[in-house]
C-alpha cells in the first residue's frame, strides 16, 4: 500500500515535470517577440507611434497674383473653405455617411464616389469631400465636433480670375493635379489634391506663381482631435507676375469677338510684348477652381467651337492674301522684283496651263508692287511665285518664323506648316506640282500659319527686319531679367524692300485698297487683308455658298504707325466673309483704342466709320 | 497554525515579494495610464482592492488547507449558485451579463468561481489511489468544470469560460490520463472546435482571424493589435518613461489600464521592464511549481497545479495577445491589471498554494 502510494507519489511528480514545458516555452515565446517587437522593429514602431500622434496639416500657399502692365490686379486669390474628411478618425463610416448625407447635402453616390476614389491614397491623407463651401457648411461641421472629429473644416485660398472671360486664353486656369501629371513629376512638388497651373500663364509660369506651403503640426488624440500646436510654419504666397497686356485693349479685343469665332492679337513690333491676345469663344476661368464635378467643364469640351482653345497660338489657317507680304519681301530680297517691275493683270492668267484667277473679275490693269499689296492683286504674285520657286518661298517664309512656333510664353501653340519639295516628299511621298508654288503664293494650298505666327512676320517687316519672340511676361517678382523666359531670333531682312512692303501696306488701308475699313483718319495705320477660300468657288456653288460652314476665313495684318510702329495687330474669324469687310473693322477698333488714350482723345470722337476714311 | 517564528522562516518570501513586485506593476502602470483623465478613480480603487486581496490571503494563509478542501462542497454548491444568480439578476459590461452589484461596486463572481472549480475538482480527483482515472471519475470531473463553465458561457463571457479548460485539463494529466481517454479528447476536440467556431459570433471569429492578418481592418478588430504591438515596439529598450507613452495616453492603446495593461507597461518602461515583469511571472510560476512538487499530499499538489495551469493560461492569453500572437480576448493579467475580481482571486489563488506550501512538513 505504502509502496503503491510511493510510486503513485512517482507518477504525479513526473507528471508535474510537464509544467517545465509551457512555462520555459511561453516564457522564452515572449521574451523574444519583446525582444523582436521593442529592439528589431523598435524604430519602425516608433515612427508609427510617432504618425499616430502627430499630425501634419499642409496650409497650402496662395498663388501669387497677376496684374496687366499697367498693375491692374487680373488674377487674386479669396479665401474658401474646404470640408475635409480624415479617414482615419472614421469610427463608423455610415454614421459618418449619415451625417454628411443629411446635413452637408452630398448625395449618398457623391460621397460613395469620393471615398472610392481615394480609396488610393494613404489613409492619414485628409480628403475634401465639399468645396468652397459657405457658412452654413462650415457651422454644421464646427458644431458637431465632438461628434464627428473625422471631418474639418479647412482654409484653402481660391484663384480669382477678375475680368472672367477676358483674356481667359492668357492667364489660363488651375485645376487638381492629375494622377497622370503626378507619376510623370509635371508639377514639381505637387501632391495630390493640389491645385496646379493646367493653361495659360498659370500653366507657363505655374513654377513661379506656386508659393511655398506652410505646415501645421498638431498633436492629435485618438479621435482625431487635436490636443496640442508643435509646429507652425507659414506659408509663403508665389511670386506676383506682371504681364504685358494692357487690360483696355484686351477687354476691347474681347469684346470684338463677341458672338464670333476667331482671335485678336496686338504686339509691340518692337519688343515682342503683347498688348492683347484674344480668342473666341472664351470661357470663364474661375469655373475650374473647383475640383469636384465640374459640369462646365464638360460642356467645354462638347462645346463644337472649342472655347478651350487659343486660336491666337493653337490653330493654324491658310493666310490667305496676307501672305503675299511674304512673297513681296522674298521677291524684292531676291531681286526679282522692285519698285519698277509692272504685271499687267487681266482677271485672270495662265500658269502651267492651267487657269488662275485674280479677286478682281475685270483685272486691275497694270500693277506695281505696291499696287498689288493694296489692291491684293492674285496675278502679280502668281507671277512672282513663279520666278521665286517654291524653295526661296519657303526659305523666306521661315527666315520671317513661318512654320515654325514662335516661342510665345503660352502652352500648347502650333507651327503651322511651310510647305517645300523636300516637305511634300517626306510626308506624302509625292513630288511637288509646279501648280502648287502659284497657289502658295497667295497663301493658299499646303500653307498654314497661326495669327501669332503672321503677326509676329508682319511686326518684323514694321520693324525694319527685328523677329522678336512674342511674349506675355512683363515682369517676374524676383527675376532681374525676364528675357531669360525667351529665345530671341532674329532675321536679317532688306530695309528698302521693307519700305516698299509698308508703302504698299499703308495703301492698302488709306488709299481705297482692301484693307480700307481698317482706316483711321490721322492715322498711319498700314495693313493687309486676307480671305481665305475654305473651298473653290465653284464648289460652293454646287453646294450652297450661304452655309456659314463654308464661308470664307477673314484676316487682316496690319501695325501703325508706319513711321513709327508701336502696335501691329491681328484679327483672323472663321468664316468671317472677306477679310477687308469683317477682319479690317475690328483691327481698326484696337487700333482706335489704343491710339485714343495714347495721342489725342479728339481722335476718338473724330473716328470715322468703315468706308468713309482715307488720307486728307 | 500559530503566527510564530516557524510561521515566518516557512514563509516563502521571495514567492510574496514577486507577487507585490507583480502588484505594484499593476498600480504603476495604473497610474500612469489613468492620472488626470476620466479614468482617474482607478487607482485609488486598485489599492483598495490590493488591500482586500492581501488580507484574503492572509486568511487563506492561516487555516490549514483541509479545511478548504474538506467543506469545498458548500463552496461549489454556493458559487454555481451565484452564477445562476448573476445570469437573472447580473448587469452588462461590455456585452457581458457577469458582473453583479456587490456594495456599489461592480464583482465578477465567475473570477472567484474558478479557484473554488480548481479545489473542488483537486478534491475529487485526490480521493482515487489509483495511479490514474477511470472514465467514471474523468466524467464526474469534467461535470464538476463543466457545470459553472456553461452558466459563464451562458452569461456571454467566453473569455473566462475558456479558462475552465485549462484547469480540467491539467488536473486530469496530474491526476493520470489513460492512452485510450487521451484519443477520446483530442477526437472530441476535433470535433468540438469546428462545432464551437461556427457557434462563436462574428466579433468573435474576427478577432481570431484579425490575428494572422491584423491590418485587415485597421479601425476595428485589428486596430487594436496594431496600436498594441505600436505601443510595445515603440517602448524600445528603456520605454518612455512615467506618463510619456503616447499610445496609452493619448488614447491609441484600447483598455490600456485592464486587458492591455501590459502593452501599456511595456510601452514606458521598454524591454527591461517588459522582461523584469515577464521574469517575475516566471518566478511566480516556478513557486507554484515548487509547492506541487513539495506537497505534503495529493490533494495539495493538484490544487497547486490546478491554481498554476490558471495563471499561466491568463499570462499566456494576456501578453500573447498584446504582443499580437493569440487573439484579443478579455483575459485579465493576473495582478497587474485594474480590477478588483482578478486580483482578488489571484491572490485567494496563491494564498491557498503558499498554505500547501508551508504545510509541507506537517502532519
């Protein structure tokens, strides 16, 4: 019995040595993971220890400002308020998306949309779930903030653009930064939700005009709510930008278009600086300082006339007659022609055996150079164009920028294109038509050019051979010299062929040319017109020539004062009939304008009305 | 026994600081986590209840454990009485009707409970001289566990209805499990965990699967393994310090005074306090140990084994859980953690083995 209770006695003690087991292994266990958790990894969870309690609330930099040249404010900033929403504060997200629903009036599929699409993001990352909102919102939200610290209310400054549609082309507009522009690294510094510049000078100068953002880092509790300040840094605005538009002109430009489709330009010919730069159909830029659902900007889009579009820089139209300023400069350059060289002009010649007509049915006679720039006499070019050949045509073209960008501060210009044999072989691989120099030399065929682009030929040719870089910066805050911003060209071209060129341009507006609706008297004003054929004459007929679509693109090229220019100006409507009757006009608005307020004010009152101008 | 000399060399002292070390752990980390917050009349109430713990084991130090174990019967029969009592009369905490008014203050009789489950059940089992169990008596045990397990279950506290098991489980092993009763068990665990996992609610199952992928759900099941495991990593080696562990502090570390007072601990004072507590429970363990292996009979040396299979199970379940190895479960940390039900039952627990212990000798 004794015995038996020994060995039981036994048993049980060895039974107990199985304790060692779990107390040995979990002691052991846990001692390591201490060990694996508080000295391997201990830094890792130390920075997370350190993301839960501190939070960093970017204050973001207000943009800096844009004024016109002569500092009237075109672009500010106002303050806004964002309702953000710190997802990791959410305790219950249909609570969350109860109260939002019910008292901040986003629909429940809004706010759905919003969280999926964030669902990207990291989850510290506050998102706005309403924009600019007003002091309804922002009450709602400070009230409950006990409730839902999930969701604040945050100042953010807005893009102010003054004038709207005024000079929209110029400034452009900011909207979020795509994901797309942020994998590519376009926006320096850019995180996502920023606002960046998308168009425009915003978009040009969006390096400069961004300021530095500030920071605020706060010590947060678990909800979220924020017990503590740690850090304060301020932010810091963007540089202020002046640009060389004159708000008068620009808003007279603008308003000349009004109802049409087409752009305005005014430069100085003897800088570069532009005075105005307007395209139409505009559009208002303050309507894409949002980020959430912009309506409008679809409607932009799906707009047929494109109002997005700068026509000034981003479409390229055949010139039409202005070009035959080109084909007089390399026809005098080259020799071939000058101040005694006569075309007789029928109405209409043969070139190749095949017919050419000229604008006038009846012929205008015998012509001289100057003639054929003021009355746009098709024969004495086509003329031209033949002893030029295409390859002069198109080195003298491109020695005054044509087909190719002329470096406007802008984003998105066009080159247009100067066509040449070797451009016709590459492309098409066809060999080029002598047929096709004669079209060319009235601006016609393959050819194509911006307004900027004849433009800025045009202010060359005023400015006794200068090809200045067309530009809209004036001055930059912090920058010494804002020529840095620009390459500047230039072309050598002949002084007395010049003179010639404004001989026949001053004609053109003041002695019964095409080009006199343009006319102001007093003024000195020299230009050309310019219709550009969208299709051959006897083609619309068969169609229906009063189809808008198919009426006649409207140009005129034009500076003053020939003397001394200080303004050259471009007007281009599509569609807009001749150039003399629908182009011309407006030119001599801008010219009036700007002259107006310039030289004397009886000028103004004295201005006469298209058609009854001429020289004293 | 008389409070003599004898008495005091017999005392195990090294056994008793470890439990104050343990103890005082406890109101340290307390306070740390409580001062200046809504939680602030936890600590005054810990040392309270640290005052009522220490003199039921006094009490239970004094009397020789026979009589325990000789009158258990009316200790059993009234403790599943008071569990069927709370399940009608109870109040709720944390989706748990466990808890009973007792003098104003909430008491958790199941906490209690456990210790009398534990003498019953060594009593049982020390009445065979057989070297091991017949199915009879294992039945009849596993009855004597199973009865107040079910009216916990019922009172929707699985967390401390698990801890019957361990209990049962280890008395059985002492007490000699027959190969063939061994295959029954784990047949029937086969068969009873996939039963029990379905019939677990789905908080329930979310905080086991939480454990193998805790940023599953960051702001629900998970968050609180990640903002534990936070809370300890970031202790690094020497800790914060006092009131310096932003986890605990600023609220990020969920229960951070009761079922996560260890990360709480771990959090400001690091990987030296970490392992120093970890050693004392240790210590602790290896007593309990001791005084099995050196009672004076059988009945002593299964109570001691059943009291150190409960608390290694809930320093197992607690720390595992806020290291984030085992999933969460509201398993207190035996003296460490606010509460005056645990740590009262802890030291009943250790009173009535520290008695085995100086008793070894007597007959």
């Amino acid at each position: 019995m004794n015995l038996q209770a020994d060995s039981s006695k036994q048993l049980i003690q060895q039974r107990l040595n199985l304790f060692y087991v779990p107390i040995i292994a979990v002691g052991a266990l846990l001692a390591v993971r201490l060990w694996q958790l508080q000295i391997l990894s201990g830094a890792e969870y130390t920075l997370l220890a350190e993301k839960n309690r501190i939070r960093t609330i970017q204050v973001v930099a207000p943009r800096g400002t844009i004024t016109d040249r002569n500092g009237i404010p075109l672009v500010e900033n106002r303050p806004s308020f964002n309702i953000l929403l710190y997802r990791e504060s959410v305790t219950n997200t249909d609570e969350t998306a109860a109260f939002v629903t019910a008292r901040l009036g986003i629909s429940q599929e809004d706010f759905s949309a919003i969280l999926s699409r964030s669902k990207a993001l990291p989850v510290y990352h506050p998102i706005v779930i309403k924009e600019d909102v007003g002091i309804d919102d922002i009450s709602v939200v400070e009230a409950h903030k006990q409730e839902h610290p999930e969701l604040q209310v945050d100042r953010e400054p807005r893009r102010l653009y003054r004038y709207g549609q005024v000079g929209a082309h110029v400034v452009g507009y900011v909207s979020e930064v795509s994901g797309d522009e942020l994998a590519k690294g376009t926006f320096p510094g850019a995180r996502v939700g920023s606002l960046v510049g998308k168009f425009g000078v915003e978009r040009t100068y969006n390096d400069k005009l961004t300021g530095d953002d500030g920071s605020r880092v706060v010590l947060v509790d678990s909800l979220g709510r924020e017990v503590g300040l740690l850090e304060e840094v301020d932010s810091v605005i963007g540089d202020n930008l002046q640009l060389t538009l004159d708000l008068e002109l620009q808003t007279t430009a603008q308003s000349l278009l009004e109802g049409k489709v087409g752009a305005i330009v005014a430069m100085d010919p003897g800088n570069g600086e532009i005075l105005a730069l307007a395209s139409s159909p505009s559009f208002d830029p303050n309507n894409f300082s949002t980020r959430i659902s912009p309506e409008a900007w679809n409607q932009l889009v799906n707009d047929p006339d494109r109002p997005l579009q700068n026509r000034a820089i981003q479409n390229a139209y055949p010139p039409g007659s202005i070009f035959k300023v080109i084909m007089a400069e390399a026809g005098l350059d080259e020799g071939l022609v000058d101040d005694n060289t006569r075309v007789f002009c029928r109405g209409s010649a043969f070139f190749y055996n095949r017919e050419f007509h000229c604008s006038a049915k009846q012929g205008h006679g015998s012509v001289g150079i100057e003639d054929a720039i003021a009355r746009s006499c098709n024969i004495f070019f086509y003329e031209l164009g033949r002893r030029l050949g295409i390859s002069r045509i198109a080195e003298h073209a491109q020695a005054l920028g044509l087909g190719t960008k002329t470096g406007i501060d802008l984003p998105g210009e066009r080159s247009g294109l100067m066509p040449s044999p070797e451009w016709k072989q590459r492309t098409r691989g066809v060999k080029w038509y002598v047929g096709e120099t004669i079209s060319v030399s009235i601006g016609q065929g393959a050819v194509t050019t911006t307004p900027i682009q004849m433009l800025r030929a045009i202010a060359c040719i005023a400015s006794g051979g200068r090809l200045t870089t067309p530009h809209v910066l004036l001055r930059a805050e912090g920058v010494k010299d804002e020529s840095q911003f620009r390459t500047e060209q230039s072309a050598l071209i002949d002084p007395e062929a010049m003179s010639t060129i404004r001989a026949g341009m001053w004609q053109s507006v003041n002695n019964w040319g095409t080009g006199h609706s343009a006319a102001i008297p007093g003024l000195d004003i020299c230009g050309k017109t310019g219709t550009v054929q969208v299709i051959g004459a006897e083609r619309k007929k068969e169609l229906d020539g009063n189809l808008p679509a198919l009426e006649d693109h409207s140009w005129f090229v034009g500076f003053a004062s020939r003397d001394t220019p200080e303004i050259a100006v471009a007007a281009f409507i599509e569609h807009g009939g001749k150039g003399g009757i629908t182009a011309a006009p407006l030119a001599r608005e801008v010219f009036r304008v700007y002259f107006a307020r310039k030289q004397s004010p009886v000028l103004i009152t004295k201005a006469a009305p298209a058609g009854s101008g001429g020289r004293p | 026994m008389k409070v003599n000399r004898r008495f005091l060399l017999s005392f195990d002292w090294v056994w008793f600081l470890a439990l104050l070390g343990l103890a005082g752990t406890g109101l340290l980390a307390i306070w740390s986590t409580t001062v200046g917050t809504s939680l602030e009349s936890y600590l005054g109430r810990q040392v309270v209840y640290l005052c009522v713990a220490l003199v039921a084991f006094l009490i239970l130090l004094y009397f020789d454990y026979h009589l325990y174990s000789d009158y258990i019967i009316l200790a059993y029969v009234s403790g599943v009485a008071l569990l069927t009592l709370v399940l009608v009369i109870g109040r709720t905490v944390h989706n748990n009707k466990s808890w009973i008014n007792l003098g104003g203050r909430a008491f958790q009789p199941s906490e209690l409970v456990k210790i009398v489950v534990i003498v019953a059940l060594a009593k049982y089992f020390s009445e065979s001289d057989r070297e091991d169990l017949d199915l009879r008596e294992l039945v009849t045990g596993g009855l004597i566990v199973l009865v107040p397990m079910v009216l916990v279950i019922l009172q929707g506290d699985l967390g401390t209805a698990v801890t019957f098991v361990p209990i049962y489980a280890a008395l059985s092993v002492i007490a000699g499990l027959r190969r063939k009763h061994i295959l029954v068990f784990l047949l029937a665990g086969a068969l009873v965990i996939p039963a029990g996992w379905m019939m677990l609610k789905d908080y329930q199952k979310n905080r086991i699967q939480t454990v193998f992928d805790p940023s599953n759900d960051p702001r629900h099941v998970g968050y609180q393994t990640i903002q534990s495991k936070i809370a300890v990593g970031s202790g690094r080696f020497l800790g914060k310090g006092f009131r310096q562990g932003s986890q605990g502090q600023l609220g990020f570390l969920p229960a951070r005074h009761t079922d996560f007072v260890f990360a709480s601990w771990a959090e400001e004072r690091g990987f030296a306090g970490s392992v120093a507590v970890l050693g004392l429970f240790i210590l602790v363990a290896l007593r309990l140990l001791r005084a099995a292996r050196e009672a004076k009979d059988k009945v002593g040396t299964l109570i001691c084994a059943g009291v150190l299979s409960l608390y290694w199970f809930h320093v197992t379940i607690n720390v595992g859980m806020a290291l984030g190895l085992l999933p969460i479960a509201g398993i207190p940390l035996p003296f460490v953690t606010a509460g005056g039900s645990s740590l009262i039952s802890s030291f009943a627990g250790m009173g009535i083995c520290m008695n085995i212990r100086m008793r070894r000798y007597i007959n």
